[in-house]
C-alpha cells in the first residue's frame, strides 16, 4: 500500500512512517520541516520519498494524494508556545492546510486519518472527556484556543465532506502523546522535564503543578492509528486515543526525578511568565477511551516508568 504522510518527519509522523515502513508499505512525505526534522526520518533513507514542502501547495498535496492509497494527515502547527507566538500563520496551517489536504482526499477519493486533539474539549471540567463532551473554550481574545478551534473546523470540514460526498474519513484525537524524538522546544512538558533531569537543572513547573495530564506512549498511538485505518467500520466517526494513569504535573516531576536519579530541584512560576498574554489552561485532561477499545480492541500498553524509561534513552544518545 503507498502510504502518505503529511508532517511525517514529526514526532508521531515519524513514528507512524517507521511502522509503515516495517509491515511492508510505500510510503511518501510531505513535511516543511517547521517542528518536525530530518533527523526524525534519517534512518529510513532509501526507503521511503521525502517532498520538502507546504500542505497548502494544492497542486503538490493533490498529486500526492492521488498517487497514494492512503493519507495520514499529521501536518499541523502545534505546542502552546508556538501558537501563541505565532497564531496567525497556526490558523492559516491548521485550518487552510488542513481543508486542501481534505479537499484532495475528497477529489480522489481516498481513505484519510485526520490528527485533531483533546485541546477541542477546552476546559470542560466533566472529566474523563468522551467523544460527545462539549467543547469549553474560553474567549477568542485567549488566543491558546485558536489552536482547538482551527481543529474543531477541520474535524467539521471532515465530517460534512464524509455526509456530503463519502469521504471515507477516521478522525483521532490525540491526548497528551509522548514519546522519544518529541522536542520539549515548543513547551510540551515531558521531554522538557526528562531533559532537565538529565541535565541536573531545575524542573521549571507553571503555577503550582497540581494540573493534571494523562499521558499515551507513540507506540501505542501508532498501534490506533494503524488499526483504525485497517477497519472500514472506523470510517465517518472519531475516536479519543489517550492513555490511563492520571498524574498531576508535580507527580510528574517528581517521578522523572526518581526515575532518572537526577539531582534536579522543583522549581515553581507563574503562568505570566512563562507565557504571552492570552494563555489559560485546562485543570485537568482525562480521556475517556471506551469507544475505541469496544470498536478495534485497543487498549494502550505503556505505564508512564516505561514512558519516562523510552523517552530519558532516547534523550541520552
Ligand atoms: N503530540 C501530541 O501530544 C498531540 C496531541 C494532540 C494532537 N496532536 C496532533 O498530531 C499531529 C502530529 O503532531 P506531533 O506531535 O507529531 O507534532 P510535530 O510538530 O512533531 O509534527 C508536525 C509535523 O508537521 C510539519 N508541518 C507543520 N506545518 C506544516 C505545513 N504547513 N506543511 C507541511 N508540514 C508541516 C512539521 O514540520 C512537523 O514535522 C498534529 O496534527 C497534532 O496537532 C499531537
């Protein structure tokens, strides 16, 4: 099966790109290396194409997609930090880039998995989130939540394009994934604080730390995507692919700590300094993934010591 990935020089692309690769598929890239990286990839030259370039090239993403089977679109502009310092050109990404990647699905009909997020809830705080939850966002002036609702559209879009011309559709979305070759660099928490550790520095946690998160290994979420993609059942619905375990930011910290037998002090600030204007964040995140294990069987695997344990080897090399 020719296999295309958009954003697959990512952290889950690449990762999903090694999967494919392994069971025997094709696979062709479309990443402009804006968070992802070559090195990602460097491994599986020779066997897979790589195209520099943009998912709002029409004519590109067109071509790709109609020389492919199957689409996994993973593109998009993400991290808290990086949205807020650069919201506009986020928008622009994840929502018009997102439509053209749709678009071309719908054109030449091909099954296609979207990448949405557990960011679309907001700050819902009826926890666990399951795929029927509203979406609590705050104010358009909080400018975190232009990154859930460009999401929230390009599951819409999706959605109308599947009613309306049978795109053949699967929507995940993804909670907390982590995992080795994700950067810390765009403010996500776990390689941030596994490299402090390492590091011996401080563990910088934002405000008091009892914020809580659960947290999905990327083996377990390529495994999900995999499947539901092999399973036409999936097509037109949308499913939370998260992990169990709930833990608070400071339990994290504490636990890397232990873990990596770092020297590493905790050390707590506010909010407003660590992020522009405009930030809020969500008490809680807690999925709810009832609906996709009754659906394909799936279940995630990794505790967060076999999380911390893959993501610290990684780190070290
Ligand atoms: N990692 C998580 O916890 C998480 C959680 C929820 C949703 N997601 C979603 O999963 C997908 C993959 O995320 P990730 O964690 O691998 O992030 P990532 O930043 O590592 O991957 C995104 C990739 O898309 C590429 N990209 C960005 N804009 C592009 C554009 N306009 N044209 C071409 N390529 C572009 C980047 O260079 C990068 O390689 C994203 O859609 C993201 O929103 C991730």
């Amino acid at each position: 099966m020719r296999a295309f990935i958009t954003g697959g020089a990512g952290f889950i692309g690449s990762h999903l790109a090694d999967a494919l690769i392994a069971r025997g598929d094709t696979v062709i890239i479309l990443d402009n290396m804006s968070t992802g990286s070559q090195v990602n990839i460097a491994h599986l030259e020779g066997t897979i194409t790589v195209h520099s370039g943009d998912i709002r090239d029409a004519a590109l993403v067109n071509k790709l997609v109609e020389e492919s089977d199957i689409v996994f679109h993973m593109a998009a502009a993400l991290g808290v930090k990086n949205i807020m310092e650069h919201t506009i050109e986020s928008i622009d990404r994840n929502f018009n880039g997102s439509e053209v990647v749709l678009n071309a699905a719908t054109k030449h009909n091909k099954r296609i998995i979207i990448a949405s997020t557990s960011e679309i809830y907001g700050k819902n705080p009826n926890q666990p989130l399951h795929e029927e939850s509203d979406r609590v966002v705050g104010a358009p002036q909080k400018i975190r939540w232009t990154y859930a609702d460009a999401k929230a559209l390009e599951e819409a879009v999706a959605h109308t394009l599947h009613k309306t011309h049978g795109l053949k559709v699967t929507t995940v979305r993804f909670f907390n994934t982590v995992g080795p070759r994700q950067t810390g660099q765009y403010g996500m928490v776990v390689p941030r604080f596994i490299q402090a550790a390492l590091n011996n520095e401080d563990i910088i946690i934002y405000d008091d730390g009892s914020q809580s998160r659960v947290f999905c290994h990327v083996a377990d979420a390529v495994r999900a995507i995999l499947t539901l993609a092999d399973t036409d059942s999936t097509i037109g619905d949308y499913f939370n692919v998260g992990g169990t375990g709930e833990t608070t930011i400071k339990e994290l910290a504490t636990q890397i700590i232990e873990r990596t037998n770092s020297q590493s002090q905790i050390r707590h600030i506010a909010y407003t300094e660590a992020y522009p204007a405009g930030f809020e964040d969500m008490q809680r995140r807690v999925p709810d993934i009832n609906k996709i294990k009754k659906t394909i069987g799936w279940e995630p695997t990794h505790t967060l010591d076999s999380i911390i344990d893959s993501v610290a080897a990684h780190l070290k090399k």
